[in-house]
C-alpha cells in the first residue's frame, strides 16, 4: 500500500498481470518515458519533446515483475506511440505540465483537448471501449475532510450527463475497469463497488 510519490519496487500482483494472464494486451503511454525498463525517479525532454516525465506518475514501472523483464517493459511507451485501441487496456499519463501538477489547469485543459479526441473519434470506440478521466490525488478537502477527486466516464454504455452521488475512490474505478475487461478483483478491489451507477441500464 504506497502512500507517498516516492520511487518503489513492488512485489505484488497489479492489473497488468490479470490482463496477461487473461491473455489479453496492455499498454502504458507515459509522456516522456525514456524506455528501456528506466526505473530512474524523473527524466526530461524525449521524442515527445519538452516536459517532466515522473516515475510516480507511472505505476506498471513500480511492479518488479515488469521493470526487471525487458518484455514487459516494451508495453509501456512514450506519446509518439499511442494508438487507441492498441490494446485492451491502455493507461495514458500525462507529464507533468499536462497533468496540471506544474503548470496552469488551462494548460491541461488545452492537452486534453486534442488527446481525448483521438480516443474518442477511434473506429469503434461507441461500441466497446470506455475513456475514463482522473487523477491521482487532490488538493481540496471535501465532505467529511477527504480529498475530493474528479473522475470522467465516456463511452459506451454511460448514461450522458449523469452525476453520481456515491463516495468512490480509486478501488472502485479499478473494480469497474476490471469487471468490463472480465477479470476478478484483486486485493483491495475486492472490498470495492463498480461505479454501476454511472451506466446506463
């Protein structure tokens, strides 16, 4: 259980073990990851051009089972790769000026702008695929002192404009992610609802 942004080597099963195992596909798409298995805690510039690229942000790096086998590892890329639809699941990461870390939310916005469209306009992506949009962590203290963080669902089978009342954090988006790519939940996962509310039935 990580509680700080500090660099760490996991021994434990992760989702990208379940879609392996699974025999599907993933991919990580790190903005100015530098690749080959980089376990280092910051890296600058790349062939994504400037930006701030923090291993923290990255989380398949942190599992040992990933960053110690160069086959693995080839499975997370920088943004010169991304192609939607690419693999079952796909985790984009912005650096972190796009992640509104270190520059202006505007400039964020302006990123996501002309990112989501390239998810969202793929062949397809209506029929089966789900964009979810969040962060990591917050900065406002919300209801009963908890941060509160936004969370963006779109795509196939989400009932537009709905607003869900529910307290969610991040087990209940990784147990929705798991149960539409047909896994079972793991560790922590297990103890958390889908967010079956956003959805139409």
């Amino acid at each position: 259980f990580v509680t700080d942004n500090d660099a760490h080597d996991i021994y434990a099963p992760s989702i990208f073990d379940q879609v392996d195992a699974a025999g599907g596909t993933w991919r990580t798409y790190a903005e100015q990851f530098p690749g080959d298995c980089f376990t280092g805690e910051e890296a600058e510039g790349g062939r994504d051009g400037e930006g701030h690229y923090v291993r923290a942000h990255n989380p398949a790096i942190s599992f040992i089972s990933i960053n110690r086998d160069p086959v693995r590892c080839a499975n997370i890329q920088d943004h010169t790769a991304f192609e939607p639809r690419q693999a079952a699941f796909e985790l984009v990461v912005p650096d972190s000026c796009h992640n509104t870390h270190d520059c202006p939310v505007a400039v964020g916005d302006d990123w996501l702008s002309t990112f989501a469209p390239r998810i969202i306009d793929a062949p397809g992506f209506w029929e089966d695929s789900l964009l979810i949009i969040t962060f990591d962590g917050g900065s406002d203290l919300g209801k009963d002192d908890k941060h509160r963080i936004a969370v963006t669902m779109v795509g196939a089978g989400v009932a537009p404009g709905t607003v869900s009342d529910a307290r969610y954090d991040h087990y209940n988006v990784l147990r929705t992610v798991q149960e539409g790519l047909g896994l079972e939940c793991l560790e922590r996962s297990c103890d958390a609802d889908t967010m079956a509310d956003l959805f139409q039935r």
